[in-house]
C-alpha cells in the first residue's frame, strides 16, 4: 500500500516538527542554492522561497538557460504526490525541464504535510494544512513576481496529494489561469483516517467535519473548462464515487480516463497534461 508504506516510516520525532510550520520569519529573497545544466539549454537550480511566518521551502526553478525577455515565459507551479517513487519535489523535474524549451518556468516545490509529517487526528491538523497552503500560495507569487513571468500565462499541476492543494490554490487565486488535478481525493479526512489514523464511525465523521472548507471537491468551480481532471480507471485509491463529486462540482472541466493506469498515471497522462499546458499557456510545441 502506497501510504501505509510512508506512513510508518513517519516517527514522534518528525511528527513533532509539525509545530515549526509557522515559527520563522521569512526572508527577504530565494537563495540560489545549487544550479545545473540540462540538456537543451535547460537550467535547473534549487533555490529557497521565502514564506511568510515560516520557513523558506526548497523548490526546484526550471527555465531556459540565459537572459529570459521580460514576460515572455508562462510560470507552472508542479506540487508532487505522496507514492511509492519521486514522492517528493523530483516528481515533475523531467517533466518540467521537457516544457522548459517550449517557454514555460516551472517551480516544484518540496512539501511537508503531510508528506514529511503526519496527521495527529486533532483540530491541529487543520492549522497544518493551512500552513502547506499558505507555502504552496508564497510559491506562486514568488513565481508570478519573476520578471520573465508573465502573469495572465500562470498554471497548477499537482497528483494525488499535490492536487488536492492545488485545487484549493487554482480555486481561490485569480491569477491562475489553468489547472490539472491527477487523482486528488474529495476530502481531507479520508486519507487521513485510512492511512494514518484508523477512526472508524462517528469519530471519522466528526473528524472529517473540521475540514469543512477546506475540502478539495468544494473548490474547483472557477476555472471551468480551463481545469484538467486526470483519473485512473484501475485506482485503488480514487473510485468512482470521488470522480462523480468532483463532476458534479467542476461540471465544465476537461476529464481524461486512462481505464488501464493505476494511481500513479501513465505516460500518456503526462503527454495529455503537456498538450493541455501547451494550449492553454501558449507554449511552443
């Protein structure tokens, strides 16, 4: 199981690092960490963005390499799943560096909760998530506010967990124009409860009801047909159940199905979700 897997290598100790989410100023601008050259004239740096009241994340930037116009480059904010394999900011790095020449700007960021720090199955979990979106939020503007970012040409692409945030990001921020969701699940709560906590009855229904509005499925109403929901027709995780909630409240979405791809999609799916990305932010083919 991919999240029972993660889940015990979680301990008290890490799990106790969730207070420090909010604790730290933020500073001033990314620092430039490491950078590379990828193929194609594509650079690759790792740079840290500043968050407000907490820690500055890691993120990968990837760009065409050299001076960059000034809007003349569409920004993606990747935010990566919780699986079995590039369970971290990696997930979308090829992908990214493959959009690079095309004209995008892509940044991945690393995510924390509950990647790196599980649930506790209190009210606290709540303040944790909104502590991931606000990181996820600084990520976006620190991407917006590059000078060769043009702002009306922004998108969110995010899997699984990633997509869950995203839809809440997509959903409440005007400057994204676009969004892909692949696999995310309707609710905070389910996860939660069947991976980590193992309530049962009305201790997960009570549970489950601190999330009130902040669940995924309530968010994805804005963008219409510029939203792209990815499924997975042999998903162990995600059934038909969540793809109908997500329907009924994004009725103008662009779906796509891939009957025979489990949780982690296909390379089909990342072929569909660039297409989308090309048309959708002008990028060159």
């Amino acid at each position: 199981m991919r999240k029972l897997i993660r889940v015990t290598a979680l301990t008290a100790a890490v799990v106790g690092t969730v207070a420090t989410l909010a604790v730290t100023p933020s500073v001033a601008v990314a620092h430039r960490a490491t950078q590379s050259q990828m193929g194609r004239g594509v650079l690759v740096e790792t740079v840290r963005v500043p968050v407000p009241g907490q820690h500055p994340v890691t993120a990968y930037l990837v760009r065409s390499a050299g001076s960059l116009r000034p809007h003349s480059h569409a920004g993606i904010l990747f935010l990566h799943w919780l699986g079995q394999i590039h369970s971290d900011r990696s997930e979308f790095l090829a992908e990214a560096t493959e959009l690079a020449p095309g004209g995008a700007v892509s940044l991945l960021p690393q995510g924390v909760f509950p990647w790196q720090v599980g649930p506790t199955g209190k009210a606290h979990d709540v303040t944790a998530i909104k502590a991931q979106l606000a990181v996820f939020r600084a990520c976006l503007t620190w991407l917006r506010d590059r000078k060769y970012v043009a702002g009306s040409r922004i998108a969110v692409v995010g899997h699984d967990y990633g997509a869950m945030y995203g839809a809440l990001l997509a959903n409440s921020d005007k400057h994204v124009h676009a969004a892909i969701l692949a696999t995310p699940d309707a609710t905070w709560g389910h996860w939660f409860v069947q991976y980590w906590l193992g309530y049962t009855g009305q201790q997960a229904t009570d549970y489950d009801k601190l999330f009130a509005h902040l669940q995924p499925v309530h968010h994805v109403a804005r963008l219409g047909n510029r939203e792209l929901f990815q499924w997975a027709g042999q998903d162990v995780y995600i059934g038909a159940g969540v793809r109908s909630r997500f329907a009924a409240n994004a009725p103008k979405a662009k779906v796509d199905l891939y009957p025979t791809s489990d949780h982690q999609l296909t390379d089909q799916a990342q072929a569909d979700r660039d297409a989308f990305l090309q048309r959708e932010l002008h990028l060159a083919r």
